[in-house]
C-alpha cells in the first residue's frame, strides 16, 4: 500500500507551505527542491485556501466568542499575517517605499532593498489592511459562511493570480528571489487554474452566484496583470517584492468584489 505523505502532488503542497508560510511542517511529507519548485507550483491554490482556512478559524473563533464583525476580522486578518510571516505584506510595502520614493529605476530597486519601511510603504500597508479587514467585516455581516468560504477563495485565487508577473515579464535584476524564482511549468499552470477556480465553487452554496464567482476571480487576474505592468514600466521587470504586492493586490480584489452587493 502506498504512503500518501509519498504522494508527489502532497510533497508538492509542502513545499508550497514551506515557502509561502512559517508552518512548521514535519519532514515526512518532503517537499520539492527550488528546481522543481516550477512543477509544485501546481499546489499552490491549495496551499493558499489552507492559509486563508487558518485566517478562517480565526474568524470562527472571535465570533464564537461573541466578538462582532469588525474585531473578528482584525483577529482573522493578524492570524493571517502571522502564519505567511507577513510574506507579501513586506513586498506591497517594498514596492510602494520604491516606485513612491525613487526618481530612477536603479534607485527604485536600491530603495526596495533597504529594510527600513517608509511613508509610502507604510501608507501602502495600513490602505491594504484597511481594505481587508473591512471587506471582511462586512462579509462577516452578512453571514459567516460566506466570509469563511470568502478567505479560503481569496487565498486560493490571489495566490495563483499572484503568478502573472512570472508569466508575463521577466526578472528586473539576475539576483534575489525574484531572479531565483522558477516559472511555473505548462503543467503546473493548468493545474493551479482548476484549482483556483475549484476553490472558488463553495461560495455557490452561501447565496452568491456565479457572475459573482467570477467577478472575484477576474478581479483577482487584473489586479496582478496591473501591478505587473506598473512594475515593468518603473523597473523593467519583477522581483520577489513585485510577486508578494501582486497576490496582496489581487486578495484585496477579490474580498472586495465578493462584498460588493
């Protein structure tokens, strides 16, 4: 009998969550090597509707505890935050410090590479966080099945939306993660398709239809395609702060249009 922690499409999961989380995953499960990483990339829908399950029980939680919509959203959206190691939070902010802040390309990415958060950055994230958590209240508002569901779709569509920029330009400097990043194989895109898409059916079965459905994930696709394109006029390409602004764009994207009434 086979093992499933064998299982490739299982490894590949793991490596997806070693990757984009701080879980503590056990070594059993395995896990694709950086080179291959381009083929597990197929996982990563999945691997993002399980982060936005983590934010999901969060949610469940603060309102079992009686906490109304917009403290429960806060606590979901901070759970979130800390099992990604506010991964794609830094980029957005990366991103805002250095298109905001630098007049030429070759300052822009020297500014992206300084630790230090500045005022655009940090406008950038409270603008962010606003827009999530308060998108989310009022799903929670309007029932917290349809916020549960919302999170788990958000992450599994903003994280293969968050793709775009792999797919269509090229790394802006040969170092970093960016550059380190691998692009996702024909396979993995296909797979990752069906997937987000797949993660986005429950929302069928708390009143939203499917017009909205795939608003959401259109929503989603755009936001990315526009944070790649603002990323390749000011600095000629992607890097890895690019890929984590796209996926924040594009889950912002998605709970707003799933608000929308």
């Amino acid at each position: 009998m086979n093992d499933p922690l064998s299982d490739p499409f299982v490894e590949d999961l793991a490596a997806c969550l070693r990757f984009y989380s701080r879980l503590n995953l056990p070594a059993a499960l395995g896990g694709a090597s950086m080179a291959d990483f381009g083929k597990a990339l197929r996982a990563l829908p999945i691997a993002g509707a399980i982060l936005g399950g983590v934010a999901a029980a969060a949610l469940f939680c603060a309102r079992a505890l009686g906490l109304p919509a917009l403290p429960a959203a806060i606590c979901a959206i901070a759970a979130l935050v800390a099992v990604t190691g506010a991964l794609h939070e830094d980029g957005l902010a990366d991103v805002a410090d250095g298109f905001g802040g630098g007049a030429t390309r070759e300052k822009k990415m020297e500014i992206m590479r300084d630790s230090r958060l500045g005022s655009y950055g940090a406008l950038a994230l409270a603008l962010a966080l606003m827009l999530r958590v308060t998108s989310l209240a009022a799903l929670t508002e309007r029932g917290l099945g349809l916020a549960i569901f919302a999170l788990i779709c958000a992450g599994a569509v903003s994280r293969a939306a968050g793709l775009l920029p792999l797919l269509l330009s090229a790394p802006a400097r040969r170092d970093g993660a960016g550059a380190a990043m691998p692009r996702p194989t024909g396979e993995a895109r296909r797979v990752a398709l069906i997937l987000a898409g797949a993660a986005s059916a429950p929302l069928l079965f708390v009143g939203l239809s499917v017009s909205q459905i795939l608003g959401a994930d259109l929503g989603a696709a755009l936001a990315a395609f526009a944070v790649t394109r603002l990323a390749e006029r000011q600095i000629g390409g992607y890097t890895g702060d690019v890929l984590g602004a796209a996926q924040q764009a594009a889950e912002i994207a998605v709970l707003l249009a799933l608000c929308a009434k």
